[in-house]
C-alpha cells in the first residue's frame, strides 16, 4: 500500500473585484496597489464579500495521483489525539502539527492574485509561497483544516478526513519552515477566548441609595445596544437586581439571589446575570458553547444529545452565573455533576455527548486474537480512587466564591465505610455545585452515588493498539468495549473480561493506537428515574411544590411516583395568611405524589387586632393555611405536624381611653404581628402586646389606671395557638381573628400512616 496524506485548509477570500461594482477601494485613495483579495490586504472592510476558498497541499511522493490537485509542501504532520475525561471535564484538546517547507510560487492559481497579469514584477522570482502566504493570511484561527490519509487508488471523498480548526502558526523560518497548529473545535471553550455571560459594557450614570428603584446606564445608548428589555443585572460586583428596561433606564427590583440591597456609586459596572431554570445538562451545554463559544450549530447534534440525557438522566440542573466565567469550566461541571462524557469527533465531526453507564456484557470484546502483541499496557490509579463525597448545594449568593462552602446551604454526604476499611484511609472529594439548586438533595445524593460508582475502586488506565486497513473505524473514541487478557483475572486464575471506555484513539494508517480507562459503574443509582424524591432539607416559605419538582425534573406524567419528604427539624411557613405554607401544585392525573412529614408544616399567625374609634380600628387577622392542595396526595406522618396558623388576639378600651390594649399575634411560622400601645396620663401599669412565635401565640397587652375619674383595667384578647381563633376581648364588638386551616383540600388528601398531630380546621 502506498500511503497518501493531505492537509486543506478553509481561507476567507474575497469574491469582488477591485474597484468594480459594490467594491469601492481604488488607487491611491485607499492603497497603493490593488489588494489580493484576503481579509488582511483588503482596503475597505466593509465591502469584503466572503467567498472562502479551499487549499490542498501533500506530503510529497513520486506516486501522488495527478487526479488530485495538491500544492506538495508539506515535510510532516503530527498529530497527538484528544482525550476524553469520563465525568470529569472536558478532558484534552487533540493537536494537529503540520510542517510545511517554502518555495518558490507564480500566484496563478485560484484563489492567489487575481491581478498578477497587472502587478508589472515576476510574482515567480519574488518572495516564496509561505512568506506571501504569511503576509496575506495572518487571521488564521478559527479556520477549518482537514487531515486527509488514504492509499494510492482511492478517491479523495472516501478518504479519512478528520477536521480540526487552525490554532497558531510560525514561521516561516529563515531556513523556510512554515508550521501550522490545529486543535480540535471544544478548544473554543477555552477561558482566553469564551466566557459566560460576556462582559458588559454599562455602568452607573451616578450613584443610587439602597432602596432606589431606578438606575440610568452609560455610555448613552448602551442600554439598547447590549441589554435585553428585562433580566438580572450584578451591579458593582455586589448586588443583584432584576430589571425591565426602556432604553438606558433601569427599574429594578433589589436584593435578588442572596445579596442585600446596598448604595452604589457612579461607574459602577452593571453587569449581566446569565441564568439557566431548570434545563436540561444538554441544551445548557449546546448554549454555552453556541452563544459564548461560538461553536457552529452544525457540530452539535442536540437531538441525539436530548435523546442521551432524556434516557439516562432525566435531571434538570439551574445555575446563575454573575461574572464572566470561562465556558470551559461551566462545561467541566455540568460533566462532572450530571455524569457525562463529552469529546469532539473529527471523522463525524461533531461534539459528542453520553452519560456516564455500565459497559454491556455482551459490548465487543478485544484480547489476544486482536491486539498488536507486546502493545498491551496497564496503570494502576490509586489517586483517583474515592470512599467520602462531600457535595455543596442550593448555592446562596452568585456573587461569592463558587468554592466557598459558606455560600452553600446544603450539603449531601455519601461514605462508603467498607470502601475505608478496605483500603486503610478515607478518601475525600468535595463538590460545590452552582448548578444544583436548593432542595436538589436527591439530584446531589445521585452525583454523589455516580462518583462512587466510578471511583470506589480506582479504575486502572489501558493502553494497546489495533491492526487496522484504511478506512477501518471498527473501534471509536467514547466507545464502551471489554477487553480480555492474562493480565485480567478472577481470584480463582481464571482469565476475565475487562469493561473499559476509549479516552484515546490515535489513528495510524495500519494500526489504532488506544489508551482506555476501566469502566468501574457500580449502579447505586435507583434505575427508574420514574420514581422521583424530593426533599426539604431546611426551613422554607411559601413553597409549591410543582415549582419545586419542575427546577429538578423534567415535566411529569401520568405513572411518575414524586414523593416530598419534609425531614425532622424542619419547618416549612408562609410569610402571608394569603398563602399556605405548602401549595401542592398542578399535576397531570395520573402522577402518584406522596407527601412524608417529619418536621412540620406551618401557616402565619395572624396579627392582633387595635380597637379605636373609625379609621383607627384595625380587625385582628385570621391565622394562614398550612397545607392546601387540589391535587390527589397521600400524606404520612413520621413524627411530623400540620398546624394551622394562630389567629389574632382582638384589644379592647374605652371611649374615654381610646385606643388602650392591643391584641396579640398568633402563633405561626412567622407570628402575628402587634400593635404597640403608648401610655397616657395617669396609668399605673402597663404592658405591650406579644407577637406570636413559631412555638407560642402572644399575650394582649395590658393597661391599669387606678385612680382618678375614670379608672380602667383593660386586657387585650391573646393570640390563638396552633390552629386555634384569637381570644375576644370585652367588647361585644371586639371579634378576634380566625383559625388558620390546617388543610385546604382535605378531600384530596389520603393519610396513610395514621392523623398525625394536625391542628386546626380541614376544609374543601
């Protein structure tokens, strides 16, 4: 076989003529000669018409096929393949080295000097190929190049062709050596050159207070030209806000995702807040490296990745991101965190995308009779090995440290305690996840259990190589297969078949050089991810929990178990006898939802009541509802209560005294609240009202004038307890606030596992 190889490369070239039609450069108002159609010697940029052009070159042979043109520069070509990082990040760029060597050239063919028959000098005799190449094309990243090896008597279209896009280039050297370096495409995610979101260019016209609702942008204009007409803006890398705006103007809604509204000053930056809700790992990955790293559409197949992440994940991930970040990172979290692999593919050309999974007992399996002999190489990884996973969620403040563990308010802690006595020592790895949002403990326990299953035992790193034909892909970069060999055996001696997954995979014209991993998967993972688990880990308002499931799952159908477990300790209230503590939400039928309580569900109390003369008489408010539903749930207590919101204690007084003894405030999640009293003339006792507490409902308050004309005694009604109406005063009109419901829906409710400690009225 006689081996061919061929690099193209993909130049911007422009399709005008100089000086002619739309093309308005001429001599010698805008150069003084004609340009050479490329980008650098264009002379009126804006009229450049791109037209790109395709240059071939070979590696010279006495037997190079004169059916394919080809300029025969090029001394050699390296080529170092990528590696794929299995649910690490986005692993190693490959690397395409081509050396060319210079020489003379006429700048007669296509896509050369379209006027050389006008440039009155022999273009042959002046300079060499690559030095006017150099000058000509000096933009090269970001170009398409293509390695292309075949065998004498095959067509160039059934050639392998790998494609790589141009990184670098030197030369030429005075000893005419030309280099060109290429990588492969997820090199643009890389931080020198994508970040997300991208740097905004506002800020602050002049300072704003803490409770501004109104912000103006600078330089003039620069609202319309980068801001969207509503959002999230960081401004002065301390404070998040949303906004709507109208041209430069802001309004914006303060203190959002954490931070505290806080005075600003003039130029303080205003930055964009990029944030994904509840995506899918897929479609925030194909944004990131679409929109920040400006990977063509056509290299990422979403389809085939939704297909992937749908069938294997079905997990939803939510991040903000507050300061430009390098997409590179962003992307090598989501791999880590939601157990994926991704890795471009030069023959497909296309990003590929798999999540994490047992290699099949039946996958391909290479041993003696396929593997070159001697070419079989095993590492052992002890420093990848991991017994403790410590993983940070539910991040507090996007403005802090992503690897701060304060800025985190829950964590999820998965030990393999056989794993520790195994191998003498713990073996810690800390995750701190923006991408998981709060009550996402089971999606953190998941990434937790996914680490495990990969690491518990180190997986040991094979390499070995392949005989091959041209045009052979029988073995594929990503791709799961088994391996067999003396090396790999059983405790009995018995010979054993390895599962490992292709990092690497070098492709020599007659053989394929590969380096593996050992796919170790031990699936502590529950299978059906029909069955979902969500679970309020700390105190919480006003909580839907279909709002919930959706920032975790994707949307429900009928068959789907979603079960929410409130856990012991924890309290979940409202901040408004408006609104329940717990709305359960709208649910296609069909959808089995289960509630287990072992904290406890709380509504408001209500607040006390001030009896006055018109305007300044103020009812006292019933207590908030607990729980309502419209939906079928089947709810177990586990030591768990449902209490209904106190309401407020009623005051009572006199028409001499006025307004005297306010009522207290229920007892609630967040208390009623009082009415504070001021003493008058002559008083000889006195005590304020008492908010209502989680624990306890507040006391009236108390006024005592015991002399003169007249004397009062005046006790103001106490707030209700748990479930309980506000106490009346003496007045007959002095009516005290309602009890709080401990369900709205009871009908839609089924109690599984016995009543439970439920506390005030259950209504339909």
């Amino acid at each position: 076989m006689k081996a061919l190889t061929y690099v193209e490369i993909d130049l911007d070239y422009c399709s005008l003529n100089y000086g002619v039609g739309a093309c308005t450069a001429s001599i010698p108002a805008t150069g003084p000669r004609k340009c050479m159609n490329t980008l650098k010697t264009c002379q009126v940029r804006t009229k450049f018409v791109n037209a790109p052009i395709t240059l071939r070159f070979a590696q010279p042979a006495d037997y190079l096929p004169r059916d394919i043109e080809a300029i025969p520069s090029i001394n050699g070509v390296s080529f170092t393949p990528g590696t794929v990082s299995l649910g690490e990040d986005l692993g190693q760029r490959a690397t395409l080295t081509v050396s060319f060597g210079d020489h003379r050239w006429s700048d007669a063919a296509p896509g050369f000097d379209k006027y050389l028959a006008e440039r009155g000098y022999d273009a042959f005799a002046r300079g060499t190929f690559w030095g006017k190449f150099r000058a000509r094309h000096p933009y090269l990243r970001g170009r398409a190049i293509r390695l292309i090896r075949g065998v004498v008597g095959q067509a160039l279209a059934d050639m392998e062709t790998r494609h790589y896009i141009l990184e670098s280039f030197t030369g030429p050297t005075p000893d005419g050596i030309y280099t060109l370096t290429a990588k492969d495409v997820l090199k643009l995610a890389d931080g020198d050159r994508a970040q997300a979101p991208k740097l905004s260019n506002g800020f602050l016209v002049s300072g704003i207070t803490a409770v501004a609702t109104t912000a103006t942008l600078s330089p003039s204009g620069v609202g319309n030209a980068e801001y969207p007409a509503s959002g999230y803006v960081a401004i002065g890398g301390k404070e998040i806000c949303g906004f709507t705006r109208s041209a430069d103007t802001l309004t914006l809604t303060r203190a959002q995702y954490g931070t505290t509204a806080a005075a600003h000053d003039a130029q303080d930056r205003a930055q964009l807040v990029l944030r994904y809700v509840a995506q899918d790992p897929a479609n925030i990955i194909a944004n990131l490296l679409q929109n920040y790293a400006e990977v063509p559409s056509e290299f990422i197949p979403i389809t085939a990745w939704l297909t992937e992440t749908q069938a294997f994940n079905r997990r939803l991930y939510t991040g903000v991101i507050a300061e430009p970040t390098s997409v590179g990172d962003l992307c090598s979290e989501l791999i880590e965190q939601a157990g994926l692999a991704i890795w471009w593919s030069d023959i497909q050309q296309q990003i590929r995308l798999q999540v994490l999974r047992q290699i099949s007992t039946d996958a391909q399996v290479f041993d003696a009779g396929t593997i070159l002999q001697g070419t079989l190489s095993v590492q052992e990884q002890p420093s990848k090995r991991i017994s403790q996973v410590w993983t940070y969620f539910g991040q507090r403040n996007p403005l802090q440290g992503v690897e701060e563990p304060d800025n985190y308010r829950s964590t999820a802690l998965t030990v393999d305690l056989q794993a520790q006595t195994d191998y003498g020592a713990p073996a810690i790895k800390k995750i701190f996840s923006r991408w998981i949002p709060a009550f996402g403990r089971t999606v953190a326990l998941r990434l937790n259990n996914i680490q495990l299953g990969r690491f518990r035992d180190p997986p040991r790193k094979l390499g070995f190589s392949l005989f091959r034909v041209p045009g052979d892909q029988t073995v594929r970069q990503g791709g799961g297969y088994r391996i067999g060999s003396q090396a790999f055996q059983d405790e009995t001696g018995a010979m054993v078949t390895v599962p490992i997954q292709v990092t690497r995979l070098n492709p020599d014209v007659d053989k394929f050089s590969i380096e593996a991993e050992e796919m170790l998967f031990v699936n502590f993972d529950d299978d059906d991810l029909s069955d979902r688990r969500i679970i309020i880990d700390g105190d919480a308002t006003n909580l839907n929990f279909r709002t919930i499931h959706d920032t975790l799952y994707p949307a429900p159908v009928s068959g789907d178990v979603v079960t929410f477990v409130i856990e012991a300790g924890v309290k979940v209230g409202s901040t408004n006898v408006a609104f329940p503590a717990i709305e359960v939400g709208n649910w296609p039928p069909g959808v089995d939802l289960k509630l287990i309580i072992h904290g406890r569900i709380q509504g408001k109390g209500g607040n006390g009541g001030r009896w006055g003369l018109g305007s300044s008489n103020i009812p006292a408010e019933p207590g908030g509802t607990a729980l309502r539903t419209r939906a079928p749930i089947k709810v177990e207590f586990a030591g768990g209560e449902i209490f209904g919101g106190g309401g407020g204690g009623y005051s009572t007084g006199s028409l001499f005294a006025g307004t005297r003894a306010t009522g207290g405030g229920g007892r609630g999640y967040v208390g009623g609240a009082i009415y504070e009293m001021s003493t008058i003339g002559g008083e000889t006792t006195f005590s304020q009202p008492v908010a209502g507490t989680p624990e306890a409902a507040g006391a009236g308050g108390v006024t005592i004038k015991a002399s003169g004309n007249p004397t009062w005694n005046i006790q103001g009604g106490a707030g209700g307890d748990a479930g309980q109406p506000g106490a009346p005063s003496g007045n007959s009109d002095a009516i005290p606030g309602a009890a709080g419901n401990a369900v709205d829906g009871i009908s839609y409710v089924t109690f599984t596992a016995g009543a439970g400690d439920r506390r005030g009225p259950e209504i339909n």
